[in-house]
C-alpha cells in the first residue's frame, strides 16, 4: 500500500525540555501544519494536556492530539529530560 500526504496533511511536532511551571514542571508541546493559505498551530502543555494556544486546529482536531499527547507522554517526558541532560552538559 502507497500512502500520500500533501503538505497540508503533515502535522510537524515540537517539545521543550522540562521548564519550571506552577506546581511542577511542564513541557509545552507544539504542533504546526501549514496549508496552502494559512499556518494553523497549537500548543499544548504536559501533563495536564491543556490547551495554552490554538489556530486553525478544530475542537476534534485538538482532541486527536490530546489524545496522541495522552499515549506517547512517557515517550515525551523521557525525551524532555534528555534536552535537559543536554543543555547542562555542554553548559
């Protein structure tokens, strides 16, 4: 089976190392498709998967990606702390 996406089906994701937030630390997750008109964006923060920022994304769109934050979040986490082992080393 071939599978195509155009530009407009890709969704890249971003994630930042462990940052200090209110009762604890947080990872802002980042998602950005661009389209043909428009960039749509979202940001997400773990672990509560709240919604911090949203453009072009639609409520079931935004769900889809709670959802996928909910599944891979130990996958993230792990990868955070590494950015954060990263940094101080070569600090």
């Amino acid at each position: 089976m071939d599978i195509h996406l155009s530009d407009s089906d890709r969704i890249t994701m971003t994630h930042t190392g462990l940052l200090p937030g209110k009762n604890g630390k947080v990872i802002h997750v980042c998602f950005e498709r661009k389209t043909n008109d428009r960039n749509d964006y979202a940001e997400i923060v773990l672990p509560g998967r709240n919604v911090v920022n949203s453009k072009g994304f639609d409520e079931g769109e935004i769900a889809q990606l709670q959802m996928y934050l909910k599944e891979q979040e130990k996958s993230i986490i792990k990868n955070a702390k590494q950015i954060n082992h990263d940094l101080i080393f070569k600090l």
